[in-house]
C-alpha cells in the first residue's frame, strides 16, 4: 500500500508532529547537519497534504539520549498528544530519534495503533495498526536498540582493554599528575603537596584514626591541597574529614592501578520510574587491579594493614570486637566480650564519669526491658590487665622509650616543614604578581589597578605566613641533647611510670593494648567473686587471669523518716511529679542531696513500698477535690476560688506546706455558686455604698455568716452578690 493511500481525510484533519532529537549536547553544538535535516520534516509534512498551522515541532529533547536513562519531557509529550487521538502522523528522521529501547518504542506503537495514528520516518509511512507495517516497525525498534548496543559494547571493550594495561587516563588524585609515555604516573611536581599527602599517612601510623588525623591538621591549623581536575590548579583550604579519609582509601597512593572499583545499577522507586545509582564494590570485585603499576607513597602491604584497621574503628557487628578507640577510661572498651552470650559488653562510668564497668543487657527482655546478661565494675579488671600487659611488654621497654623521647619532635617537625613550604609558596604568589603587574602595559589603567589589588594581596598573605612561621619557630620545644636524652632513657626504663604518668591519657594506653591484644572475653563468677578473663593476644597465643572482685557492701544512706513519712501521706492525694515540687518547695533533698523529681519519688516510694496515687472516677458531693478539679465542677477560673480561700469565704485544706489547697465539694458550696443571684441580692460595690461600710468589713461578716453571700459564675456581671434584708440591723456596733 502506498503512503498516499494510508493517509486519509481523518489523518490530515489533526495535526502532524515532527520529533527532533539528538543523544547529546556535543553532538548538538558540533553535528549540525544532522539538526537541519530533522528541521526539514516540516517541508516534507507539507508535501504529504499537512497545511503549515498544522505541523507541530517538538525539539525539547535536543542532547537528551533515547535509551531511557533519562525522562524525556517532549517525548511524554508526544505520547500524551497520541493517545488523545489529537495526532495523524509521528515524523521522524529515523526510528532511533523516537525511542532507542523497546520499552518506550512499543509503548508509542501500541498507542499509534489505537487512536488511528500514522508513523513517518525518512523510509516512508507506517501504519501500526496493520500488520505488515506493525512488523516492520518493531524490526526497525529492534535494530535501534541492537545499534545501541554494540555501540556501547564496541566502546567500552576498548576501554577496558586499555584499562587493562593500565594506560586508560582517568581523573587521578592530589599528588599525582600523568607522564609523557603510555599509563605514566608520577609525582606532583610541588614538593608542598607530596609533603602533604606523605604527612597524613605518617600521622595516621601514628594515631590509628582518620579523625584524629584531621583534628591534627585542624589544630596546627594547615592546609590540603584541593583540585578539582588535572588541568585546574591546586587551591590550598582547610582539611576536611572526607579529603583525609580519601587519600587513605585510595589504592592509587599505594603505586596500583584501580579501574571499575564502582557499579551503575537501574533500579525502579516507589513510583515505578527507573533510577541509576553507583555501588562501590568489594576489592574482590574490581574489573582491573595492577599493584606496583607506579610508584606510590605507601607500599601495597601498608595500604592493607590501613584498611583494616579504618574497618576496625567503625562501629563493629554482633559477636565482633573493635570500634574506634574512645576518651573515656575504660581499658577495655571495643575489646571485651561476654563469656556467657559471646555478645561485645558496653562500656558505662559512675561516680562523675570516673569508675568504669561493663555490661550488657540484651539478654532477654521482660515487659520491655532488657535483662542483665552482665554487670560488673572495670576498676579491679582493668588494673590486672595493665599489669599483664606491661609483664608482656618487659622485653621492649627500652625501644617504647626511645620512640616516646622522639615523638614530640618529630610532630612539631612535620608542622613546621608544612608552614615552611607554605612561606614559600606565598613568596611565589607575590613574586608571580609582581612579575605580572610589571608586565602590564601603564596605560591599561583597568588591567594595572587588578593587578596592583592582587600584588598587594599576596604580600600581605605572604606577611602572616611569615609571621605564623616566626610564631611557631618560638614555641617550638627545644630539642634534646644527649645528656638529656640519656637522663630520659634512665627515667623512661620504667614503662609501668610511663604509663601512670598523668601526660599519658586513657586514649594512648588504649592504644597501646590494642597492640598486642585481640579481644578479653569475661566471665563473672558472682558465688566465688572471682572474674574470669581470658586474653586472645596478636598472633593467636591465648592466656587466662582471674581477677578477685569487691564484695558489695550494704548501703549506709537511707531517706530521713520525717520526709517518708509525708511520702506516705502525699501518695494517697497526689502523683510522684505533685510530690517531688512539694518536697523541693518545703526546700527537703534526697538522701545523697540531690533535688526531687519523679522518678526519684517512684524510687523512693517503691523502696519503701508505699503505694502510689490513684485518681477517683467523678466528683460526687462531699468529695475533696484540688483547685482544678473544684473550678470545673463550680464553673469557675482556678483563681476566682484561690482568692475565696484568701478571703476566708470557703474552706480549704493543705496537707503540708507547699501542697496544693484542695476543697470538699458540699451542697452548700454548690449552691453558694449559682449562675443567676435571687431577689435582694446586690453588687459588692452596692453594698458597700447602702451599708457605709469598707469592702473588708462586709466579707469580714459574710465569713461570720451575718450576711448572706453568693456568686454569680454567668453574665456580664459575674462576682460576689450581697443580699441585703429589708430590715438591716446595726451590725456594726461595738460589743
């Protein structure tokens, strides 16, 4: 069938739509003819019988590519226009510009073919509700996304065959720049930034912990180098965690060629839509590994051991030791695991933080609560162990001494070359700016005035670094000499004052046990008070200590009687949180003289025994009630009823000083609040005026009950009312 007779009356009264479409913004910018060709559709519309009015040219897809990686705007577009029956023909240069995967490609067929829609290419017309041109369609989509395909497979085979060889050029990291010849590393010729990076892997041989060294840099207060690709310059800012942890990561600064060591997956979100995202792999998994492929900063081995021991100080799983050593004083923490459950023990201080213990309470749970697999004080375990560490360590005393004498000069070294080569690179900033400011020309006023602010700058930054340098060159602790060195060595050869001396922390001796020892498994034997340890040292040898523990002693602080016995008579009326503010408003502590609160008043009544407050259900008559409670049965504010109990009107009581007032509601309380006063009664201004009397006086009497009160709780005028007799007598002479 020809394309004349495919296209009908029906067709030409919708509108035509020419899909413009290019993979990607290169190909848009450089490949032209390609753009002009897919603009000249609008022509050949026209030739099929199409008026101009009704040519629609959707090219919002220019530099997007058709696999479906991405959500193409003008393509749902498209669809959306076809499956409202609004289109009679989809005009493409080829098949490859609609769609580049099926998926997408049948999706439009599928549609075309239900609202009676033609497809056009650079071929010829297709309509896909017959069969012949559905077929012929779906083999053109097939070829489209074979094409792909092999495009893509074409390309990266050759990428990882280069890749292979290690010649394959990708971005590599701060301190490495690429050489003449074929997959060539070298150094970065700036000796600040090699120093640099050799100065971390140092610090964390020393520390253990890419933390500590970036508290290091953050305390001497030096700077990383950052560039952001080969070409940029390097830019020197503040060290941050990330860049620290990445240069210790990254095989290449151990001399090896790495490629594929991450993985683009499609997966579907919640709304159905595919979305790419990148796994990092396990090293066992990387596409190409070539270890001594160039010379590195660290050797293979080293990187390794670096590995290992950054997935140490993560927080470790279950049954596993380790994790990163820590401020706090306890010996064991990361380390120690229970003999009974095989589960790693926590770490817990008391008495302000400064006695340790261990424990675990994931054994089993009881209503919500965990359970104690263990519980025991660290002070008597973590003693027998620095003695057994330190019997171990008898033979190294003298070369632990020896590297303690020159630590401290080897650190205030390390910063200071790092402020040097930081002098020196500003005395080449400046010289370079000036270099640049001579060579303008004079009457290029514009040009010259940037150059003289930008001299002018790196002159004062080469000024304090100049400074910071002198600064540093004075506190620099003078270095030892050998007589000194020699009397140290006589004082050091005693590791056990080494280690109680107070300028070693609890961080260092911590990081020295984990030298030699693996894990502490213990056990506690509450019937004998003996703690057993078993100690798994660094290449497997295994020993056991037993450690005797305190016995505990009774408890010789008690609550004095005066204050259980008001505990006893609040809990009846009052909730432990009502009861903690009245203890501490009668100014009463705790036995250890901490102030009340809650959970301490529930302590102290479950100690004791004494049962806790339970609310009544409703408010029957001659109930007593607090204030609250009173003012909502009365319909009244809280405050109107704390000024009648100020004035003496109703009556009250109060458990103890400082406890809440609470009132027995009677019939006659009700009745003496009423939402309307009676015949005769009066205002308290009012009476006051007819009994020439003060406002004290009248309620002086109400109280004797002389004269008749009520309140009113509704209306415009709510208050107190004076009902005032006919017959009035004198009831104010002296008696």
């Amino acid at each position: 069938m020809s394309d004349a007779l495919k296209i009908t009356s029906s067709h030409l009264a919708r509108v035509t739509i020419i899909y413009l479409r290019q993979s990607s913004a290169a190909q848009v910018e450089h490949n032209r003819e390609s753009t002009d060709r897919q603009y000249a559709l609008v022509h050949k519309a026209g030739d099929l019988g199409w008026p101009a009015d009704q040519v629609v040219v959707i090219d919002e897809d220019l530099g997007l590519t058709g696999s479906g990686a991405v959500a193409r705007s003008g393509f749902a577009r498209l669809t959306a226009e076809v499956a409202l029956g609004h289109v009679g023909l989809v005009l493409g240069l080829e098949v490859s510009r609609l769609a580049r995967n099926n998926a997408d490609w049948y999706r439009l067929i599928d549609l075309c073919g239900l609202s009676d829609t033609l497809i056009g290419d650079a071929d010829g017309v297709y309509h896909p509700a017959l069969f012949n041109d559905r077929l012929l369609l779906g083999l053109k989509g097939t070829m489209s996304e074979a094409e792909l395909y092999v495009l893509r497979a074409r390309l990266n085979g050759g990428i990882r065959n280069k890749a292979a060889r290690g010649e394959l050029r990708r971005g590599l990291p701060v301190g490495f720049v690429w050489g003449e010849a074929d997959g060539e590393v070298r150094f970065h010729p700036d000796e600040a930034v090699r120093t640099v990076i050799a100065c971390v892997f140092q610090r964390f041989a020393e520390t253990g912990s890419a933390r500590r060294v970036w508290l290091w840099f953050r305390s001497e207060r030096l700077t990383f180098p950052l560039q952001m690709h080969q070409r940029a310059e390097i830019r020197w800012v503040e060290a941050s965690y990330t860049a620290i942890h990445h240069v210790l990561s990254n095989p290449a600064y151990a001399g090896a060629y790495a490629y594929g060591k991450t993985r683009r997956e499609t997966v579907l979100d919640g709304s159905g839509a595919r979305k790419k995202r990148g796994r990092h792999l396990p090293q066992s998994e990387w596409q190409v590994l070539i270890k001594e492929h160039h010379d590195g900063f660290i050797d293979w081995r080293t990187y390794e051991t670096n590995q290992a021991r950054l997935a140490a100080n993560t927080r470790p799983g279950p049954h596993k030791a380790g994790g990163a050593v820590r401020e706090g004083s306890a010996l064991l923490q990361g380390l120690v695991s229970c003999g009974h459950c095989g589960r790693r023990l926590k770490t817990h201080y008391r008495g302000r933080n400064t006695t340790p213990g261990y424990h675990y309470a994931g054994k089993t749970v009881v209503e919500g609560r965990g359970c104690y697999c263990l519980n025991v004080g660290g002070v008597q375990i973590d003693e027998a162990i620095a003695k057994t560490f330190l019997a171990a360590l008898e033979p190294a005393k003298l070369a632990a001494t020896l590297a303690a004498a020159e630590r401290i000069e080897l650190d205030t070294e390390a910063a200071l070359k790092q402020w040097r080569l930081g002098a020196e690179r500003a005395a080449y900033e400046a010289s370079r700016a000036e270099r640049r400011y001579l060579a303008v020309d004079p009457d290029n006023r514009l040009v010259a005035r940037g150059l003289e602010r930008e001299w002018e700058q790196r002159l004062a930054e080469l000024e304090a670094a100049k400074d910071e340098l002198a600064r540093r060159l004075e506190q620099r602790p003078r270095i030892l000499g050998q007589a000194e060195r020699e009397r140290l060595l006589a004082l050091g050869a005693d590791l056990a004052a080494v280690w109680d001396a107070p300028t070693t922390t609890a961080r260092d001796r911590k990081e020295l046990l984990r030298t030699l020892i693996e894990e502490v498994i213990l056990s506690v034997d509450r019937d004998e008070k003996v703690a057993h340890l078993t100690l798994r040292w660094k290449g497997g040898a295994v020993s056991d200590l037993d450690v005797p523990l305190p016995r505990s002693r009774p408890a010789t602080v008690r609550t004095d009687e005066e204050t259980l016995d008001l505990v006893r008579r609040l809990a009846t009326l009052y909730p432990d949180a009502v009861i903690a503010g009245i203890l501490n408003r009668q100014g009463r502590t705790t036995a250890r003289g901490h102030r009340f609160e809650a959970n301490r008043v529930a302590h102290l009544r479950n100690n004791w025994r004494i049962p806790c407050f339970q609310p009544k259900q409703g408010g029957s008559e001659g109930e007593v009630m607090t204030i609250a409670a009173a003012a909502a049965v009365l319909n009244v504010a809280p405050s109107t009823l704390h000024r009648r109990l100020n004035d003496g009107l109703i009556q009250g009581e109060q458990v103890t000083p400082g406890a809440p007032w609470r009132i027995r509601m009677t019939d006659e309380l009700i009745t003496s609040f009423t939402e309307v006063a009676g015949d005769g009664f009066i205002t308290m201004q009012e009476a006051t005026r007819v009994l020439g009397v003060t406002r004290q006086t009248v309620l002086h009497r109400v109280k004797r009950g002389e004269i008749e009160a009520a309140h009113v709780t509704k209306g415009n005028k709510k208050g107190l009312r004076i009902k005032i007799l006919d017959r009035q007598p004198n009831l104010f002479e002296r008696v």
